[in-house]
C-alpha cells in the first residue's frame, strides 16, 4: 500500500486572512484617510460644535485687529482675545444648537457660514460693524448699491472661508437618532454653551467689563453672533415695539395768512443730500474750494448741523417725523410725516427720486424715480447702468411740475429732491469727468486699496458734483421767478467716514459713531420774493449760522418757510422762525 505524503506549505506560501491583508497594507493617502474621517457618521451637534470653531477661527479677524488696536501690548490684549473668542465660540454654539437635527440642516449651515465670510470681508474692508441699523441698511440696499460693493477681492474672500466649509458639510454623515435623544443633547449643548461663557465672564470679568463698556461696537464684531443676532432683532422687534398702525397728524392743518394776498405761490425745494459731510464743504471753512458755484449765489450755510442717523434708513424717515429723534426711535406706531402735512394743506407736494426710494415717507404723495422715463441721449450722458448723476433730477422737471393738480399748485409747491450725492463706496461714479477737480482719484469700491490722498480727491469731487447740482437747481428756480416765490434748503441725511479711526462708509451705532458720520452740512438760498413774503432777515440768518441744529428742525423749519399752521408746529424748532418780523 502506498502512503501520500503530504509536505507542510511553507507559511509565506499559505493563504493569509483578510486581517493580516489589512495589517500588511500599504498605509492609505492622507487625503484617502482623512476622506474615511469624515464619512464617519456623527451627531449634529458635533458637527455643530466643529463648525462653531471654525467660524470663531476663520471669521474673527476683524474682531482681534481691533483688540490688538486698543489692547496696547501682547500681553495685555492676547488674553483679551481668547476670552473674546472662548465667548464667541460659546455663542455660536449655543445659537447652532437650535439647528442641531438632521442632514438637512447643512444648507442652514453652510448659509451661515456664508454669511459670516461676507460679513468679515466688509469689517475688514470698510471697518463697519453689523448692528441691526447696518443689517436693516444692508436689506435696504438696491441692486446698484449692491453691485458697487461687489468686488473680485470680496469673492476670493469669501471663497476661501467658505469652500473648506462647504466640502466638509457636503462629506461629512450625519447620525441618525430620535427626536427626545435630539432634543436631551441639544439642551445639553445649550446649558454647557452658556456655562462656559458665564464662567469665562465672572473669570474675566476685570478685563472684559471696562473694554466692552468703553467700546460698545465690540459685541457687533462678534462673528456670526453680531450678524444673527442683528438679524434676527431686526424682524422679531418690530412684531413687539410698532403695531403698524398709521396715526394722522394732519387734523387742524391749514394754510397761514400769507396765501390770503398772495401775487405768487411759494415754489419750494428741499434737497435730500446723500452721505454728504460738513467738514467737507468749503462753505463750511474747508480747506479746498469744494462749492465754488454755491458760493457765488448768495446761500447761507448752517455749520453746526447733526444728523438723526448714521444710514439713509434711519435718517430720512426721522428727519421728516414730527416726532423728533427720541420720538422717532421710540414710537410704537407709525406716523404721518411732513409730506403728508403739506399735502393736507392743500400745496401740490411731489417727491423725486435719484436714490433707492424714500424709506416710506413719500408713499401717500405723487412720486417717480428720476431713472424712469429719460431719453436714450439723456442716459448716455448722465448715467452709468441704473445709476445717475443727480443732474438728471433737472431733467424734465418743468413738465412734472406742469402734470401736479392746477389747483394746488396755484395755492404752493413743495418739491423733494433726493440725491445718489456722495453715496459710496464707489465715489468715483458720483461726478462728471468736467467737474474732477481732485487728481488723481480712488477709482475702486475696495477703498482699503487706495491712498488716504486719492480717497480724499475723489470723495471731494462728489461733493464738487453735488455743488454743481444745487447751483444749476437754484438758477432754475430763478427762472420760475415771474410765477413762483422760489426758495431752496438741502441738508444731507448723514456724512461718512474716510478712513478716520480706521472706519469707511457709515452705518455706525449712533452712540458711538464719529462725528464724521453724524455731522452734515444744511444749506438755505432764498429768492428776494420769498424773503419779502415770509419777511426774512438776512443779518439775523447769518448771525445764526453757526447755532446747533439737527435734522429734527427740519420738519418746522420747512413749515415756517411754507406758512402752514398745524397742531404739531414748534416754533423753538424753526430754525428761522426768530428772523421773520411779525405782522
């Protein structure tokens, strides 16, 4: 019988299993590993947790510059920086938590983080802060506007917080789980969230008291928590502060005894200026010759003038209230304004519109855009897209005032003009090439890239624009003269900022915003017909040129000037109201 023989198989011959394959295998890419990483399925509030710390990491420079800026040395300010940022990451975290549920919450995430990326460039860019006036302002923002604000600069910004944000949300799985299970860790993540930051308060509470009370624009350059927080205030307060509701003001309203002998109506025009400053007006002592045609018309200029805000938003609604700053900003209705006053008195009132729309003040009255209806010769000429040089505002303006009913206007006319003026961050489109007086001149909406010189040069040529825009207005009334008593005021709606303190544009909380932004320039021109009807003295006007006004003596001066008797009238308000003899 034959035996087989069988020879053991040497063990680099045998079979190997699937773990010792695994455990001989070539190490995987980095990329391969870290791609594995993140298709592991975790919860939503990691995800959260992660996402909140990149965003403190990624979108807080704007936030550590200006703690570095008023920290003095590293070792005063490095402290303060990771306590602010241990605050941040806190706030985040604790706002994320309430969208810690599911997958299909990554576009609400990815949408923050998108938010927070735009809301660094413009800090950074322009030194703003995001506080609900600068959210409300930005919503408020036309497509023009916008488009002045976009630039290559703010997408390469923007792209590169955001892509690695967007790759990793769109990779990542998230955990599925039930709803109480969602709900305990969520609560959870929210009580440590603001443990946390209670604790690193009452640590830091030495340091961070003082700081955030002398520097109240802080707590807005926490990002996102400014912007989410901004927004969110921006639509829940209203639903708790105004009903909505319009209260008439118009009862007892009536036209003075002026009209009773009158030989002409009054014909007035009030200018809405745009981002227009004082300080920059040559009227006003200005270094450089700013308002060369204003200064040969005989206009009084009124030198100590604020502002009631610091964006358009807030101003030109305000400025037309009866109510007054304070009132204005703590009503809890909404109110009729001055348009509104002179139209019940039986005056033709017309708004005019270079700018993105009046805030709601000329709903109730005859209004246009000076943009509708131009001619393609008068396009090419003074405007650049959508946007127009406010000379276009004299466009036409003859057979708008023609079209207003006969009746009233036989009684007076009020007319609003409301001004691109110096709207920024794009300057260098708020002049004519005739009247850049100032070389060479920023030429780019990323203002951050342009010397403080051509900052300064094409800024003044906007203002030069607006003196050439009131100039050319004032010789038009002169030629309405035979049939109307003209009269002109402008005073701008806020300045702006150029650099100074290391801020662009406006927008800042009023409280702690530069004087730049608050102080504005008014202007008055009247014809000797309506100094002879309202019986105006010219010495006692300029004796008070330089008496402290704001924007809420406009409402009564301008009802001064029209003779309209109304129970909401102050005459301590009217800025004239002293140098018209009585009788």
């Amino acid at each position: 019988m034959s035996v087989l023989r069988i020879d053991p198989v040497p063990a680099s011959q045998g079979n190997f299993s699937e773990s010792d394959s695994l455990l001989n295998a070539p190490p995987a890419p980095p990329w391969t590993r870290f791609n594995q990483w993140l298709g592991r399925p975790r919860s939503a509030g990691t995800v959260v947790a992660w996402l909140s710390l990149y965003l403190v990491l990624t979108t807080n420079w704007p936030l550590w510059n200006e703690l570095a800026r008023i920290g003095g040395g590293p070792s005063t300010y490095l402290s303060t920086i990771a306590a602010m940022s241990l605050l941040t990451l806190c706030g985040s975290v604790a706002i994320l938590s309430f969208t810690a549920w599911s997958r299909w919450m990554k576009p609400v995430w990815l949408a923050v983080v998108v938010l927070a990326a735009v809301v660094q460039h413009y800090m950074l860019a322009y030194r703003v802060v995001m506080d609900p006036t600068m959210i409300a302002n930005a919503l408020q923002t036309d497509p023009n506007e916008a488009r002045d604000l976009m630039s290559w600069r703010m997408a390469f910004n923007v792209l590169v917080v955001t892509l690695p944000a967007a790759l990793v949300l769109w990779r990542v799985r998230i955990l599925p789980m039930g709803f109480l299970s969602k709900l305990w860790r969520n609560a959870l993540l929210l009580v440590l969230s603001v443990v946390v930051a209670l604790g690193t308060v009452v640590a830091m509470n030495r340091e961070l008291a003082p700081l955030m009370r002398n520097n109240v624009h802080l707590r807005y350059m926490m990002n996102p928590i400014a912007s989410l927080y901004s927004a969110g205030s921006l639509f829940i307060k209203p639903m708790f502060k105004r009903s909505g509701k319009l209260i008439p003001i118009t009862a007892g309203t009536a036209l003075g005894t002026s009209y009773a002998a009158q030989t002409r109506p009054p014909l007035f025009v009030v200018v809405v200026g745009e981002t227009a400053r004082a300080d920059h007006f040559a009227l006003n002592g200005y270094a450089r010759d700013t308002t060369p045609e204003l200064a040969k018309r005989g206009v009084l200029s009124y030198r100590e003038v604020r502002s009631c805000g610091t964006n358009t938003l807030a101003s030109v609604p305000c400025m037309f209230s009866p109510l007054g700053k304070e009132g204005y900003e703590s009503r809890k209705d909404d109110y009729e304004t001055l348009v509104d006053v002179l139209q019940a008195a039986g005056l033709a009132v017309f708004w005019l519109d270079n700018q993105a729309g009046c805030k709601g003040v000329c709903e109730r009255i005859p209004n246009a855009s000076a943009f509708v209806g131009l001619d393609a010769a008068t396009k090419k000429a003074l405007c650049d897209g959508d946007e127009c040089l406010d000379d276009v505002m004299l466009k036409g303006l003859d057979e708008r005032i023609a079209a207003l009913p006969a009746e009233r206007r036989a009684k007076g006319i009020v007319l609003v003009m409301h001004q691109m003026g110096s709207h920024g961050p794009a300057y260098y489109k708020r002049s004519a090439p005739d009247v850049k007086r100032f070389l060479p001149e920023c030429k780019t909406n990323a203002l951050a890239e342009c010397g403080h010189a051509e900052l300064m040069n094409v800024y003044d040529n906007s203002i030069v624009q607006t003196d050439r825009f009131l100039a050319q207005t004032i010789d038009w009334l002169k030629t309405q003269s035979k049939q109307y008593d003209p009269a002109l005021l402008y005073v701008s709606d806020h300045g702006e900022s150029l650099g100074e303190y290391g801020l662009f544009l406006h927008g800042v909380p009023y409280s702690f915003a530069p004087e730049a932004q608050k102080h504005v320039p008014m202007v008055t021109w009247f014809s000797d017909g309506m100094s002879q009807r309202r019986k105006l003295s010219r010495s006692c006007m300029e004796a008070g040129l330089d008496a402290p006004l704001t924007h809420d003596n406009l409402y009564h001066t301008v009802l001064g000037v029209m003779d309209v008797t109304t129970p909401t009238y102050k005459p301590a308000l009217d800025a004239l109201a002293s140098c018209r003899a009585k009788g």
